[in-house]
C-alpha cells in the first residue's frame, strides 16, 4: 500500500514538473471556470481575489482568518482583508461565522479577539499591578483601544487567578494595598465617637493618600472607602449603627447618650427635646416614649407623672384657698406655657375645677379660683358705679372734668351714632307727616336714638362674629370689609362709654398688686385673657344700670323738649318778624350790614345759647348721665369757645350742624344764620313754625303794646331814641326794627318823607341832641373838666324837657 502511494507521489511531482505543450490565457481559465459551474462539475462557491487573478473558496478564506487569529490573537477585519486578498465584505462574512461558532472570540468594533489575547493582557496586567500596586480601568482602557467597560468584563473572571488584585470602583488594587487602606478605614472608623457622616471621613482619608503617594498616586473613589467599611461593619470589627448609608453612630456614644439621658431625667423627672437634638436624636418623642412608656410627652419637654403631682398639689392648694397661681413659677425654666396648659389639662384637680366652674385657666398657664374671680368682680363692678370714660382714652374723670373734656370726647362720639341718627331723622320725617303736637311728637323724635343707642350696643358683638365666621370663605374684600366692620363696633363701644378693655385691666393691676410685685403687670400675660373675661360680666352690669337711668331719665327728657319746642317757637317767630324789617335798608349796604349784625349778636345769639344748652342736657340724659337741673335759664349767656365746645358734644350730624349755626351767628347776613338754624331745629326733631300774615299782625300788635309801654315808662333821654324809632317804625312801615345806636341816624333819615315837617324836627332835634350829649360824656371821660360837666347837665336838661314832646308825638299816634 505504501508503495503504491509513492508511486503515484512520484507521477504527481512529475506530472507538476512537465512542461504543458498548450499553454491557456487568463480569459481562458476564467471561461473554462465557468463552463464547469454551468456543467455543475464545480458545485461550490469560488471567490475571487481582488487581484481578479485567483480564486479562493470560502473554507480556504475561513482557514486563512483562523491562522492569522491563532498567530495573532486579535486582528482588524481589515488587514485580514488585506492579508488574505479577498472583498473586505467576504472577509466579514466569514469572521462573524468564525465568531458565531467559536465562543472563545469576540468580535469587538471590526476586531476580532481571542480569550487568548485577553489572558496575555491579563498577565501583564498583573505584572504592571503589581508593580504599581494600583491601576485604573481608564488607564487600560484607552492603552487598549476599548470601553472601560469591557476591560472591567475581562478583567473580573480573572480576579485571583491570573490577576491577583480587588478591583474596586473603575481601580485595580493588590491586596497589599487593600489591606493598607482597609487599616486606615478601621482606624479612623474606630477613633469616631460622635456621629459622623461618612462622606466627611472619606474626603479626609483620600487627601492623606494623595500626601503619602504623591503625584503618582490615583485617587481613591469614596465608594471604595464605603466597601470596605462595610465589610469591617459586617465582620464585626467596629461597633456602631448605619443610617440611611453614609450616618455612622458609633457604640460608644449610643451608650454615653443614653447614660446622659437617664441620668438627667432621673434628676429632674423631665428633659427637653432641644437636649436630645443636642444629642443627635432626630425623633426624640419617639425615643423617650419607647425608653420611659410611663412618661407624657408635652410641646417642648417629656416629664415624668411626678411633676404632675407635684403641680396638682400646688394648684389644689390655690384653689382652696380661694387664689390664684401662676404654674410657670412652680415648673422649671425650661418649661413653655404650652407645656403648663399641657400639664394642667392632666391635673386632677383641674380637671374637677373646671368641670364643677371651680376654677378658670387664663394665659395657658394661670390658674384663678372662682371665689378669687368673683372677689375682683365684685370690687370691679364697685368701681362702676362711679364709671365715667372720656370717650376712648380708657381714663376715669370727675363730673366737673369731663365738663370741659365733653368737646373733644363727643366729636369721636357722633361718628359712631350717626347711623342711629340717621334712622332717627327717618322716624322724625314720618311723625312730622302725622302731624302730631309738636310737644309730643318732639319728644317721640329725640328720645327714640337713645333707645336704639342702647339696642345697638347688645346687637354689635354679635354681628362681628358672625363676620368673622363668614371670612374663612369669603374673598379678600369681605374679609377686610368684616375687619373693618369689626373695628367699627370696637370704636363705637368705646365711644358710647363702655368701659374700654384697657380700662378694665389697669383697674384689675390697680386693685390686685399681687400681679405687678410679681412681674405679671405686661398685658399680655394675664391681666388681657383676665379683662377678656371679666369684661363682657362688666358690661352688661354696666347696660342694667345704663338702662335703668334711660328709664328715670325719660320723663325728663320729654319735658326738657316740651319745653324748648315752647322757647323755640316764641324766640323763632320773633326772629322772622325781625329779619322782614332788614329789606328796608337793602339799599344802603353799610347800614344793611350794621343792622344784620345787630340782629345776630341780640336776637339770635339768644336763641342760640338757649337752643345749644338745651341740646346739650338733653344729650346727657339720653346718655344716661345724670344731671340736676334740666332746665336752662334763658339769662345763662355763651361765649365763642363755649358754644363750639358744647357744638361738638352733640352726637353725629346734629353736631355738624350745631357747630354751622354757632359759625353762622359770627357772620354778617341773617339769612345765612336762618339757613342753618332751620337746618339744626329740623336735625333736633324741632318742628318750625313759619311766620303767616296772621300770625305776623298779631306779634306787631303785641311789640307795639310792648313799646308802647316800655316808652310811656322810660325816663333815661338817651335810651328812650332807640325806642321811639323803633315805635315809629311799627307805626308807619309795620316792620319790628332792631336798629343799634350806630343805625338810628339813618333811621331817622329815612322817616322824613313818611312824618309830617313839625314831627320830623322833633325827631331829628332830639336825636341831634342825644348824639351832643353822648359826645359830651365820652369828651368827660377823658379830661374830666368842670365846665364839660356843666354842658352835659344843660344837654341833659335839654333832652328832658324834649322827652314830653317826643313821647306825646309817638304816643299820641299809637292812641289814635
């Protein structure tokens, strides 16, 4: 059999060596190939080169790859496309076949790399590691040409194998090296004795490698730190608990914390939470709740039941003795008033005291027995019985006082009923309709506002709340305007005299000094929440009393009104009749102005003061002030100052009005004064009487019976001019002429055209001799001469022999 193999070696070889006698071109073979392939004689694929001079078939192109592989260990496709010859899209083919069936290769962006090839890097790796002591991933990746992460897949199989090193955070490290960073992390972990956050630590431990390795060192990352911590935590070579990762709380100060608290709150059967946040307890109520189960939490501490007893004691105490006590002053200074409210809420003694109304918690930490309560009413509603407020000041004045205050406490005043007397006017319009006695029906009208005055003050509280409940949903206008309807009813409280809450709690740090010696006299601790609820009791103490003076004051007031509807009516006509007299003397301006101001600084001056302190009692009883005497006498005069002041203690219009008046009466027209007097008599309820043809023969009847008498009775020369003109004047004109000293000349004037010649010299001769003998006295006055003393007895002597003729000239004609 060998033989015959050789034989046939033999005739191959020569058959190769024999020179072809016919020799083929290239497209020869290339049709003679293809003429096979249509024969079927070559059934398997044949590729060409890229030369196009040869042919290569896909197992001889796989052999070719796989050598250059098993020479190589990682060759690019394309120099394998190179190498071989053939279309780099064959070479692919081929290589991902090669990849697909051998899964010790790995094609890896257009390389192909063996196991091999890895183990190689793999020993350097190691040779270089351990040189090094430590490498990073990075470092090896961009010397390899690949993603770190796949060095990191490569390398990690062969940890302790062929790579003997711990790799750690995108680092390769020898065990020398983990074993020298793992000693630093136990020590530095094993010298923490309060909480700490590891990151800190961290930081600390790769800034002192980074010293010790110099440039050539590579950071550390911090979760290599943490690795290696935990395992130290899980071997159990450090004691401590782990938080959320990164919060270590070691042993050692877990029990120091723990013997600190239990030593605090066995001395002091409390302690605060702010002590545990000290001690780097998060959640402190938790802990003491699970440490101490008998223990209460309050806002700010956690006690032990005994400080219960110890303040049930104390305020059991108190309440026996009918007094009070402050609970804060037995606690200690850690303690909040939250924490005393808290704290009393659990004393049984409380506990029985509110539920039987023994005892009262004001400010969340006083504690006022009932009898100690009632004891400071009692003496408070004493004080109230002298209660007199100067509007909102909150201070108490005397009645003479309060006289020469009542100005500046009545303007703030009318603000507050001016609502109730508007309604007022209403009511007024429509009993005017009736047409009832003016008597009655003005007494009806004025004494109706002090009553719903009254009805107000009960309805006003009650409103405001409601306000304040309807804004917790309302918009932001409605709740402003409830604040400000709110701040409306405080103003107009305090304006109606109510006794102010400030007022309440000076008189309680008066008649309890027990609160100031102890340092309690700011508002804001007790005496505010004390006055808070004393003060509703006080006030409707104070409206029983109120009340009770609207009823005695009520026949009064009706007939203080009685009786100025009298006065007014009388002093008003007079005033019409009057004023008519004026249009005589619009022709002259001077004149016309000296007799309109007459008129106003006599007549209406009078009507003023009497109509003003009339108002003015009228207002204090409707107030429920007591007063003496209701009737004013009409010879009482007022100066400027006095007629503004009282103008201004008149409620709501009714004082703009009388403060119109009393400007009007210092002007120089009387239709002006009209104007505002009709304004003020009709704001009063006063009903006006207007001046008919009638009425006005019948009041110039009865001036001129007046003057009549008044002259036949006169004997002063000088005085008696003034009223002859005046007579005069009724005689020829019908008009009742109020004419000064200063207006009688041109009075006189203007008689001549209405007196025959002889009665008009009369006239004029004595008015000519009364001016002569006023000259003369006020020329005596000055030097005080004899022989001017002798004049005027002469002038005098004079007049009087004048005075029969002047008499008998006006007298006669009034008989006539």
């Amino acid at each position: 059999m060998d033989d015959e193999l050789l034989e046939l070696q033999r005739q191959f070889e020569f058959a190769q060596q024999a020179k072809s006698s016919i020799r083929l071109s290239d497209r020869n073979v290339v049709e003679l190939v293809q003429k096979l392939q249509e024969l079927h004689i070559i059934d398997f694929e044949l590729l060409h080169t890229v030369s196009g001079k040869e042919y290569i078939t896909p197992d001889q192109l796989r052999h070719e790859i796989l050598a250059e592989i098993s020479k190589l260990g990682r060759v690019s496709v394309i120099d394998l496309a190179d190498t071989t010859g053939v279309d780099l899209y064959h070479v692919e083919k081929q290589a991902q076949r090669i990849v697909s069936d051998d899964p010790g290769l790995m094609l890896i962006q257009g390389e192909i790399i063996s196991q091999s090839y890895w183990d190689s890097v793999a020993e350097e790796v190691n040779d270089r590691l351990q040189e090094c002591s430590q490498i990073a991933l990075a470092e090896l990746a961009a010397q390899l040409h690949v993603s770190s992460e796949m060095v990191a897949s490569v390398l990690e199989p062969r940890l302790g194998t062929v790579v003997k090193g711990r790799l750690e955070g995108g680092q390769l490290y020898t065990p020398a090296y983990v074993a020298r960073v793992t000693a630093m992390v136990r020590g530095a972990a094993r010298g923490i004795t309060v909480p700490t956050n590891l990151s800190v630590l961290w930081s600390s431990l790769q800034q002192l490698l980074q010293e010790m390795d110099g440039a050539s060192g590579v950071a550390v990352e911090g979760s290599f730190f943490q690795s290696l911590f935990n395992g130290l935590v899980k071997e159990g070579e450090i004691f401590g608990s782990l938080r959320a990762g990164v919060h270590w709380t070691p042993n050692v100060f877990a029990s120091a914390q723990k013997e600190s608290i239990d030593s605090f709150f066995s001395q002091n059967s409390f302690i605060s939470y702010e002590v545990l946040h000290k001690l780097r307890i998060p959640q402190p109520i938790q802990f003491l709740q699970s440490r101490y189960p008998e223990g209460m939490p309050l806002v700010t501490t956690f006690v032990h039941p005994s400080m219960i007893e110890m303040l049930d004691a104390a305020t059991e105490d108190a309440l026996e003795r009918s007094s009070w006590i402050d609970s804060l002053s037995i606690l200690p200074m850690s303690f909040g008033s939250q924490d005393a409210s808290k704290l009393l809420s659990l004393c049984p003694s409380i506990q029985q005291g509110l539920k039987s109304d023994k005892a009262k918690i004001f400010g969340e930490s006083y504690v006022f027995s009932n009898g100690f309560i009632k004891d400071v009413y009692d003496r408070l509603e004493k004080e109230m019985e002298t209660f007199n407020v100067s509007g909102a000041s909150g201070t108490v004045v005397s009645d003479d006082l309060r006289e020469t205050k009542a100005g500046h406490d009545a303007s703030r005043l009318s603000e507050s009923i001016e609502n109730v007397s508007d309604s007022s006017s209403n009511k007024q319009a429509m009993e005017k309709g009736s047409k009832k006695k003016k008597g009655k029906g003005a007494g009806n009208m004025i004494t109706g506002p002090a009553e719903n005055e009254l009805d107000n003050q009960d309805r006003a509280p009650t409103k405001s709340k409601k306000n304040q409940r309807k804004g917790k949903n309302i918009s932001s206008e409605q709740v402003a305007e409830s604040k400000a309807a709110a701040k409306l009813v405080k103003i107009k409280e305090e304006n109606l005299n109510i006794p102010s809450e400030d007022w309440v709690m000076k008189k309680i740090a008066t008649l309890v000094p027990d609160f100031e010696e102890q340092g309690l006299d700011d508002p804001q601790t007790i005496l505010r929440p004390l006055a808070n609820y004393l003060r509703p009791m006080l006030i409707n103490s104070w409206k029983e009393r109120r009340k009770a003076l609207f009823s005695e004051n009520a026949e009064r007031m009706k007939q203080l009104l009685d009786s100025l509807q009298k006065k007014f009516d009388e002093s008003f006509l007079n005033m019409q009749l009057y004023e008519k007299a004026l249009d005589l003397f619009e022709d002259d301006q001077s004149t016309s102005v000296i007799l309109h101001r007459h008129l106003l600084r006599t007549t209406a001056t009078t009507i003023v003061d009497m109509l003003l302190q009339n108002l003015d009692v009228h207002n204090k009883l409707k107030n429920g002030d007591e007063v003496a005497e209701p009737q004013i006498s009409e010879s009482i005069s007022l100066n400027l100052g006095e007629r503004t002041s009282i103008a201004k203690t008149l409620p709501g219009s009714l004082s703009n009005k009388a403060l119109a008046v009393v400007e009007a009466l210092e002007g120089k027209r009387v239709e002006t004064f009209m104007t505002a007097l009709r304004d003020i008599a009709e704001e009063s309820g006063l009903l006006l009487k207007k001046l008919d043809k009638k009425l006005e023969r019948t009041l110039l009847h009865a001036y001129q019976k007046d003057l009549v008498s008044q002259v036949s009775a006169e004997m002063d020369p000088v005085s008696l001019l003034a009223k002859v003109v005046s007579l005069i004047y009724v005689q020829v004109h019908h008009k009742a002429l109020q004419a000064p000293g200063r207006a009688i000349a041109v009075a006189v004037s203007r008689l001549k055209d209405k007196l025959d010649d002889s009665a008009h010299k009369i006239l004029t001769d004595y008015q000519t001799a009364t001016v002569t003998l006023l000259a003369l006295i006020s020329a005596a006055s000055g030097d005080g001469e004899d022989c001017t003393s002798d004049r005027i007895l002469s002038k005098r002597e004079l007049l009087e022999n004048q005075m029969t003729a002047l008499k008998g000239l006006v007298l006669g004609t009034s008989k006539s």
